[in-house]
C-alpha cells in the first residue's frame, strides 16, 4: 500500500451467507424447489396450471407425488386452497396427497377439498337437498342394505317366481350399470344378462318399486348419490356457475377408473373454466364390472379442446428386467396410449415363467420359493401371490400351513358386513331418520317374539312416532319395551355422539350374547366401533363416512385367521392394484383361467385381461415368478387346460427365463 494513502478504517467484517442454489431463477419466488424434486415431466405436469390437462401416469410412475406437488404449486401460484378440488376413488388416497403437500408446503393444503366422488356428493347433496326433493336427514344403503330391499321388493311383488329368477345381488348389479352407464335396464339385460331377458318386464317392474321406496323411505344407494348431483348440476344453471367457479381447479385422480356418470359430473363442474387435469394410466383401467368406462380416458382431449398430453414413463418401482416384460405384454393392446416405461433400478435376475405339471407342484414351489428368498433377507411381508380369482389359491393355502408359513388373504370378512355391526348401524339410522323402514325391520327381528308378520303391525305405529305401547297389542310390551325407551330416550339434541352410541351398544350387548355363540369375539367390534364413533361429532357425518368408506377388515374376521404381523400376502389382482412387493408371485397364468374362458369371443374383455396382466406384473420391484400348472381341470368349460397365457405368446424369449420343475 502505498504511503500517502491513509488506511480504511470503514471497511466492516464480511458477513458469512448460507447458499442455496436454484436450478432457476423462476425457482427464487418458490419455497419449494420444484425442478430439483421432479423429473422433466413430472414437473411439466406441475408447472402447467391453466387448461385441460391428461397425465398418462405408467405403473410406479410417481403418479402420488406429481397430484400432491401439483396442489402445492397452485397454492404457492396464489390460487386460494378452497378454489382447489381433488377427487380421489379412497378418502385414504385424498388424505395421504393433502397431508403430503402440507408437510413439503405449510398448513394451506389442508383447507383443498378432497374426498371420494361420492363422498363430495354427499356434501353438496346434503346442502340442496330440498331442490331435489330430498329430506336433509338421508341416509346411504351400503351395497348389502340396497341387496335386502330388492329381495323386500321381490318378495312383495312375486311371491311366487320361479327358481331362475335372478338373485338380488345381481339385480342389484344390473340397476348400478344402468345407471352408471347412462344405458336403459332393458339394454343392459339383453346384452350383459340376456338369459333374463323373458322377465326383463318384472325386472323393469322391481326397479321402479325399488326408486319409489328408496323416495319415500328417504334413502339413497351409492349410485344414487352421482345421480342425484348429475340432476343438480344440469337442472341448476346458477348453482352449476356457482360450484363450478367456487372450484376453479380440479384435480381427478385414477381417471381411467371414472364411469360415464363421473366423467359427466367432471364436465359439469368445470363448465365455467375447462381447467380439469386427469391423472390416470389408460393400460390399469381393469374395473368394467363395477361400470367403470375405459372410454373416458381415451375420449378426454375431444371432451375438452385443447388438452395437454403428458406421459410419465420414469418408473421408480421395478427394476428394468421387469419393465422390459411388462412393456412386451401391454404392447400387445389393440387401443390406448402408446408409452415405454424405464428405470434406472437394475438387477440381474429377470423375471421366470415356471411350468408345473399340476397345481399341487405349483404351491409346492411357492412354498420352497418363499423359503429361499427369506434366506436372502427379504421379509415375508414384502412377498405376494397373485391369482386371478380368489378360489384360485386353495391349494396354495393348504401347502403353506404345511410349511408353517404365516399368511393373509384378501378379501375377508368386511367390518360393514359383520351381522353385529349392521345391527349397531341399524339402530343408529332409525334414530336419525325414522322413515328408514329396513333398519326398523332389522331391529324389530332380533327381539324375541317378533316375526315378520308383527313387524307389518308395529313398523307402522312406531313410524308414526307414536312410541306408546298401549296403541300396540300387548302380546308385543314386553319385547317392544327396551327398544322403545331407546328411541324414545335418546335423541342427537341431547347426547352426544359418543354418548349416543354407547347407549345403543349398551342396549345391544344381551342381544348380541343371545343371538351369536361367539358373542365375545364380536364384541371387539363393537370396542373399534366406539372408537370411530370418537372421530365424528354429528350421527348424520359418522352414518355417511361409514357408509362410503367402510373400514375393511373385522376383528372376529382377524381372529379366525390367526394372522401375524409379519406374513405373506395372497391377493386377488383387483385388490392388489395400487400395491408393490419385492417379490411377487402370480400363479395359475393357464390359457382359459388367465385369461378367462369366457373373455375368448369378446375383444373389450380380453383386452381388460390383457390390462389385468400387465397390472399384476407390474406390482413387483425386484423378483416375477409366473407359473402354470400343465394339467388342470376347469370344472366351468368341462376343459383340461394345458397351455400358458396367450399374453406370453410371441413374446422375445430373453426377456424371461423359462423354468421346468420335475419331481426329485
């Protein structure tokens, strides 16, 4: 320095800054780094705001993660949490997204509606019932509750029909694809049930009893619910503007799954803005028997103009040996959206396809399978077999007790469907809507003394709120009397939930011990029952929840199958969808059961068997063993079936190994 200048006695320390590179300057206005957490079209999907947007989401293609970041996007965009709306086909599924966005964003995600289709029904239902002629206090049949008013209806009608009349379940099933569909009873029966088509008159005939009871008993089935807010939103024009521009941004997940009224109901809603992005995987669509349209993926773009396609191939599940026979089967689809899925998981054992000469050999292997790959350290709980319907798996079930190998199978006894359980819930429905004859017919029948010709006497007295027991014959006092004071006693103005449902429970226990053998199994369901109870404040709030997303499993079911924590699983591939395991085992692939027999003479269902096996594939992450017994027996077609899936046909052979098992 030179002499003459004087030293800086200004300069002050430098202060010490943390650094956090973007990958953007657009990122600077952002808390959440959106290109560092996203692929390239992840983050096309997130960053796209305004218009009709369809995202082909692959299997494992990070579907969850681009709704959940996109929901945080429009929030951090300034666009009003209660203007978003995200419909998922589980309430489990909406919870999981929002509660996701509030952990990576803040508290503003939990104010976006989201719910199931049916369940967002319920609420908008609820507040204009009066416009549809509803009263506010309905209650929701759950499926087994709609089954028994149709055998009520049946039986009224046609006491004495002949034996191959159809049973109510199906019944049932023809009146829900009616109206899911948008397609005439008649037209249903004579193309899905065409050897009913000689009764389709009565069949017409017990549907319109079946709408005029559930009317003037104040009650809907699920598909009702869709119905009724399709009737809304098209009848309503100022309330249809309204909805539709209280909910600017909508989000509809598993697309593919959506049935015509759905797809209806989306149009409607987002009349006002056309901003609507479908998040599906056209190649998962496998739930046409449940109405769900495989059409309204593939005709999203014509019903709204202008649609951005975006495709999400990056798979984060599998490794690239899985992927490469997955794409190799889908391939062969006739219709649907052309997609390649990768991945940058390797691993160096592809998948098998085993050939057994019958299926006692093909569960011996699972069971020796299952034995070395704990020997490997993969836990039992990451290891599944697959079957294409559930009686598909009892030999399976058999050899594993033999090996002494802990399992669970899907498809158990339903928590909504244990006796004791619907019990519970009638009592609770005839107190919030006493117009609910067939939850008054239910309680009524588990006293002692009264049979179905004392209920016609009492239903319409008690109906009537006349709850005195002189306007009754006396032979029924006794009985009538506990239940009586129940109804009379306890009214939601004055008890609370809990309280309320303590009362009845309390109520019910002597019935319970008098009516079930195994009465102290069933009463732990009773205990969960009183614990759900916990999370509502209002009856008409806790009936809904239950009926619309029932809890799964029952505790006595539970029980009965003495499971442990850690097991294998056994699922049906419907049930599976949306679920992953390491090592995942899918048995009975023969030509005639996988795919089925009866989808050889139709192209639409052979094309969802198709879907159905690319479903089941895709489940795994690291080890695919599909195998074949060369020997079975179809007692269905009267066929001896010897031949693998036609979906393995042509297929380059090394993408799998072929494996021969042979008695040692």
């Amino acid at each position: 320095m030179p002499t003459d200048e004087k030293e800086n006695t200004n300069i002050r320390p430098v202060k010490k800054f943390v650094i956090k590179k973007k990958t953007s300057l657009a990122q600077l206005n952002y808390k959440i780094d959106y290109g560092k957490e996203l692929n390239s079209s992840q983050l096309e999907a997130v960053e796209t705001r305004d218009g009709a947007i369809l995202v082909i989401a692959g299997a494992g293609t990070g579907k969850t993660k681009t709704l959940t970041f996109r929901t945080a996007r429009l929030i951090e965009d300034g666009i009003n949490p209660e203007n978003i709306l995200l419909l998922t086909f589980t309430k489990k599924a909406a919870k999981e997204m929002l509660t996701r966005a509030s952990l990576i964003l803040d508290e503003r995600c939990d104010k976006v509606a989201g719910g199931t289709f049916h369940s967002f029904a319920n609420l908008i239902l609820r507040k204009y019932s009066k416009l549809l002629g509803l009263k506010n206090n309905f209650t929701i049949m759950d499926t087994v509750d709609a089954q028994d008013v149709i055998q009520h209806i049946t039986n009224k009608l046609f006491p004495k029909k002949d034996k191959r009349f159809p049973k109510k379940n199906t019944i049932l099933e023809i009146y829900s694809k009616s109206v899911n569909k948008e397609i005439p009873v008649k037209e249903i029966i004579e193309k899905d049930y065409y050897n009913f088509t000689e009764i389709t008159d009565k069949i017409i005939d017990i549907h319109k009893a079946y709408v005029n009871y559930k009317r003037e008993n104040s009650i809907l089935d699920y598909d009702d619910l869709l119905l009724y807010l399709k009737f809304l939103l098209n009848d309503n024009e100022n309330i249809r503007k309204n909805l539709s521009n209280q909910y600017k941004y909508i989000m509809v997940d598993e697309y593919q799954d959506t049935n015509t009224l759905q797809a209806d109901i989306i149009k409607l809603l987002a009349s006002e803005h056309n901003n609507v992005m479908a998040v599906g995987d056209d190649s998962q669509s496998i739930y046409a028997f449940r109405g769900a349209n495989y059409k309204n993926i593939l005709e999203f773009s014509d019903i709204f103009p202008n649609t951005k396609i975006i495709k999400l191939e990056e798979n984060y599940r599998s490794s690239q040996n899985i992927l490469n026979l997955t794409n190799a089967i889908i391939s062969k689809a006739t219709t649907g959206y052309k997609k390649e899925l990768y991945s940058k998981i390797e691993n160096y054992r592809k998948p098998a396809v085993i050939k057994a000469i019958n299926s006692q050999m093909e569960a011996e292997f699972v069971c020796q399978k299952v034995l070395e790959l704990l020997d490997e350290d993969i836990e039992l709980g990451d290891i599944c077999v697959l079957v294409r319907n559930a009686r598909m798996s009892y030999n399976l079930e058999i050899e594993l007790s033999k090996y002494n190998i802990p399992y669970q199978k899907f498809g158990g006894p339903k928590f909504m469907e244990a006796a004791h359980i619907k019990d519970i819930i009638a009592h609770l429905r005839v107190i919030l809507n006493p117009d609910d004859t067939i939850s008054l017919n239910r309680i009524l029948l588990l006293l002692k003394g009264i049979g179905a010709r004392a209920t016609e006497e009492i239903i319409p007295v008690m109906q009537a709120k006349k709850y005195e027991q002189r306007l009754l014959p006396p032979k029924y006092s006794s009985s009538l009397a506990p239940l009586f004071k129940l109804l009379t006693n306890n009214d939601e103005s004055n008890w609370t939930l809990q309280e309320l449902v303590d009362e009845v429970i309390k109520y019910y226990k002597p019935v319970l011990k008098d009516k079930y053998d195994d009465w102290q199994k069933r009463e732990k369901d009773l205990e969960h029952f009183q614990y759900l109870s916990t999370q509502y404040k209002k009856l008409d709030g806790f009936l809904s929840d239950l009926a619309l997303e029932p809890p799964e499993a029952s505790v006595e079911g539970m029980y009965k199958r003495n499971i442990k924590d850690d097991c294998l699983t056994i699922s049906t591939i419907h049930s599976a969808k949306g679920l992953e395991w390491n090592s995942v085992f899918i048995i009975g692939a023969v030509d005639g059961r996988f795919p089925s027999a009866y989808s050889f003479n139709s192209t639409e269902e052979m094309e969802e068997e198709l879907r159905l096996m690319y479903v089941a594939t895709t489940r795994a992450k690291s080890d695919l063993f599909i195998s074949y017994p060369v020997d079975m027996y179809d007692y269905s077609t009267q066929m001896i079936l010897t031949k693998p899936s036609r979906f393995l046909d042509n297929i380059d052979s090394d993408l799998f190994e072929v494996w021969e098992l042979e008695n040692q």
